[in-house]
C-alpha cells in the first residue's frame, strides 16, 4: 500500500496543478508524462489499476467526448512491456521492445494524441475534418509533456544507473 501512495500523490498533486493553472498548465501536459514515468518505473497490476483509476478520475473532473486515454492505456503499457516468457530469445525480444530512452518520450506522443482524439465528437471523425484543430490544439500541450517526459526518461536511467531502480523488473 505504501509503494502505491507515493504515485497516487504524484497524480494527484500534477491533476492540482493542471487544474488550478489552466492557462499556464493545458490538459495532460503534467499528467501525461507522470503516468508513463510510474508505469516504466515499475509496471505492476496495482500500478496499473492506480494509473487507471487516476485516469478516470481526471476524466471525471475534466470531461471529453471519449475516454480514450485511460480505456487503451493498460492496452499500450503491455504491449509496449515486451514480452517476458524465457522461451523467447533476445535476438525476437530485441526487436519487439521499444528503445528505453525513447519509451517515455513516445508513450507520452501517443497519450496526448489518445487525448486530442477523445476530444472529438462522432460528427468529426465521419467528416475527417478535426486534423487542422487537433494538431493547433496539441501544440502547447506537447511543448511541456515531450521535454518532461524526455526528464522523466533520464531520471528513469539514472535510477537503473545508481541502483535505486531494476532494468528488468516489469510484469504485469
């Protein structure tokens, strides 16, 4: 329970700010990277379902049209863990695995995209017009979340570096 409170006032103190400071702070660009840190960090059930559950809970306080980044997070997070069984060889695991230094930084890309795609209604998708405005509204978002996450990625190695953090120790 302890080594769940620590992420969960994380979350809670980056959905404050975020809320607090709408002008300064857009939607995700504190959150976002703070998720994916907490994940790569240790990707755990428990750390999973907290994630999610905060996820929900931002969504609750800050709605759009569809819950996208906390519905297909889980999804990405395991497919994006490699895969862990002995029988596979390193060579197979290798070119599954996205680079370590890039995870943060390109899980964050694709949590911010979930985003601007949830925030669009069913009458945009089918007219295929809410690329112009997705990417204008993304802009200050991904101007903040892409060099936080970058910071949370260096942090991430220099944890692996000094032994406070496993490489290895993923699963789900």
């Amino acid at each position: 329970m302890l080594a769940l409170l620590t992420p969960l006032l994380l979350l809670w103190l980056s959905m404050g700010l975020e809320i607090a400071l709408p002008a300064a702070l857009p939607h995700g660009c504190l959150l976002y990277p703070l998720v994916v840190g907490i994940l790569l960090w240790r990707l755990t059930a428990g750390r999973l379902l907290l994630v999610g559950l905060m996820l929900l809970v931002d969504w609750i306080a800050r709605p759009t049209v569809w819950p996208l980044v906390s519905l297909l997070l889980p999804v990405l997070m395991v497919c994006c863990g490699g895969v862990t069984e002995r029988t596979v060889t390193y060579r197979e695991r290798s070119r599954r695995m996205i680079p370590q230094p890039v995870q943060a930084p390109l899980l964050t890309l694709v949590l911010v995209l979930l985003h601007q795609l949830g925030r669009q209604t069913g009458g945009d998708w089918l007219q295929l017009q809410f690329a112009g405005p997705m990417v204008r509204g993304s802009a200050g978002l991904l101007m903040i979340a892409i060099p936080f996450s970058a910071v949370i990625s260096l942090l991430l190695k220099l944890a692996e570096e000094l032994g406070i953090r496993r490489p290895l120790q993923r699963g789900v």
